[in-house]
C-alpha cells in the first residue's frame, strides 16, 4: 500500500513538474537496475567473489545432504531387518543429523544472503553516483530507477553501464 501511494505521489509531482515547466524541457531519464546488476563489471565481479566466498561451503553443504541421504535410504532398506533398539538408535541419530545438516544450511543461506546484500549495495552506490553524475552533467530534472512503463528514449541505462564498466565506477 505505502509502495502504491509512493508512486502516486511520484506521478503526481511528475506531472505536476512537466506542467508547471512552461516553455522549458523537462527532462527525465530512466535507470534500469536489473540491468545494473545483471552487467556492471563490478556486479559480475561481486558475483564471483561471491562464488569464492562460499563455494567450498555450498559444496560440503552438498555432500552433506547426499551422505544424509544416502544414510536415510540404508536405514530404509535395513529397518525390517533391525531389532527394536537398533532402529530406535539410528532413527534417533538420522534424525539429529538432518536437524544438524537444516541448521547448517539455514545458517549458510543467512550468511550467503547477508553478504550478497553487502556486494549489491556496494553495487547500487556506485550506481548511484554515476546516475547524479550523469545527472549534473547532462541537466536531467529526474532520475527514476523504477517504472511500469518506459519510454526507450529515456532509457539511460547503457550510458550508466558505459560509464560503470569504463570507470570502475569511480
């Protein structure tokens, strides 16, 4: 509801600006962040820091759960064949093990997550510095970096890429 009446108010003093302009250009351009993100130089090399970061975990995560797995379908071919006490045991102990093995994925999602944040707003800050130094240089009234619709003409994210990946986005 707060992000509808945000864009209300944001065309409302759109219009309101092109309207009141009188004889002057009013003139707007538009950011494309998906795209920001999708092929900065500095988003793609995040990514890959990213990658380094936590590959080793995301893989011994993985091997975790085959070998959970792999337990699990023993214990289901073997458990007729177990005494009582047996299968109450490695019940019991496949069972502190997928506790242990969610835990542990839940808590490398959570970091994995943290630090994909940290790198995106490393991102979205040197975009945004390109985007009001563009901005100061070639005049625009306004910079949108969120649109239902945009006219193409507007469109100045390849200049912001440009901009990025030519400067390192310094």
């Amino acid at each position: 509801m707060m992000n509808i009446s945000r864009k209300f108010w944001l065309a409302c003093l759109v219009s309101c600006a092109v309207f009141s302009a009188d004889a002057q250009e009013f003139k707007i351009g538009i950011v494309n962040l998906d795209r920001i993100f999708r092929e900065a130089n500095s988003a793609k090399a995040a990514q890959t820091k990213l990658e380094q970061e936590f590959g080793k975990r995301e893989k011994e995560l993985g091997d975790a759960g085959a070998q959970l797995k792999t337990a699990s379908e023993k214990f289901e071919r073997e458990a007729p064949t177990l005494a009582e006490s047996q299968r109450n045991t490695r019940q019991k102990q496949l069972v502190d093990q997928d506790r242990d093995f969610q835990r542990k994925r839940r808590e490398f999602q959570e970091d994995l997550n943290a630090r994909k944040n940290e790198e995106l707003q490393q991102v979205i800050e040197r975009a945004n510095r390109v985007v009001k130094t563009l901005a100061e240089s070639e005049k625009f009234d306004l910079i949108v970096q969120e649109a239902v619709y945009v006219n193409p003409k507007h469109d100045i994210t390849d200049k912001v890429l440009r901009i990025l990946n030519g400067a390192n986005g310094k």
